[in-house]
C-alpha cells in the first residue's frame, strides 16, 4: 500500500508540473513613450503616453490637447489596460484604454463609457533617440 501511495504521488506530480508551468506569460514590457493616435468626433488625435511599469502594473501619465493626464493600469501577457480620467466642461469621465502590445507597436480600444462609445487605438513605441540632435 505505502508503494502505491509513493507511485500516486509520483504520478500527481508529473502531470501537476506541466500545468504549473503554463501559469499566466510574462507581462510585456511597455516601460517607455508610446504615441497612441485615435479619431474621435472632434478630429483625429496623437497622445504621447509613457508608462511606468513594475511587474504587471502600469503607472503614468498621458499628454494630451487637455493637458497632462495621470493613468493606471495593468498587463497580463501582450494584453494590457490603463484609464485615464479626462476633465471636460467642468466635469470628468474616464477613457478605459485596452489593447494588445507587440515589440514596437500595439492596437485596440478605448471604451468612453459615458458616451456609450468605443474608439480604435493604433500605438507606436517611440525610439528612445527620437530628440532632435543638435547639428555637431
């Protein structure tokens, strides 16, 4: 009997090993500026978002025609999240950005609840040497 308690376990362990190792992928690692380009009613618009990241939580902020927005938000795999809350006409409402991130680029939505509406999002990752340089 303590044999086949000894196999069993064995066995457990084998086939538990393979599922423990297929736990949630690293988070991508969005550290850095990005522009995200979107059209919205109003016209097309270009934000420059930089993100902070520990692990899989995104911290930052979001420059914009409304000025300088604070964002959170999370990654799980390629996949990731942020909100921004946007001030307008003395009121705010928040921008629930969601998408899919690859090496240099990434796409998705943002979810404008208070509208009802969803906007598609294209993202580029900005080189780190894009500052102009000074001629030398």
């Amino acid at each position: 009997m303590p044999r086949m308690a000894v196999v069993l376990a064995l066995a457990l362990a084998a086939f538990a090993s393979p599922v423990a190792a297929q736990s949630a992928p690293a988070p991508a690692k969005l550290a850095g500026a990005w522009d995200f380009s979107f059209d919205t009613p109003q016209g097309g618009m270009t934000w420059r978002v930089t993100f902070e990241q520990a692990a899989d939580t995104l911290r930052g902020v979001a420059s914009s025609d409304l000025g300088t927005l604070q964002l959170a938000g999370m990654v799980r795999g390629n996949d990731f999240s942020f909100t921004v809350t946007v001030p307008y006409e003395g009121q705010t409402f928040e921008l629930v950005f969601a998408g899919k991130a690859e090496e240099r680029t990434a796409a998705g939505n943002i979810d404008v609840p208070a509208a009802g509406m969803q906007i598609p999002f294209a993202a580029k990752r900005v080189a780190q040497d894009a500052r102009p340089r000074l001629p030398e």
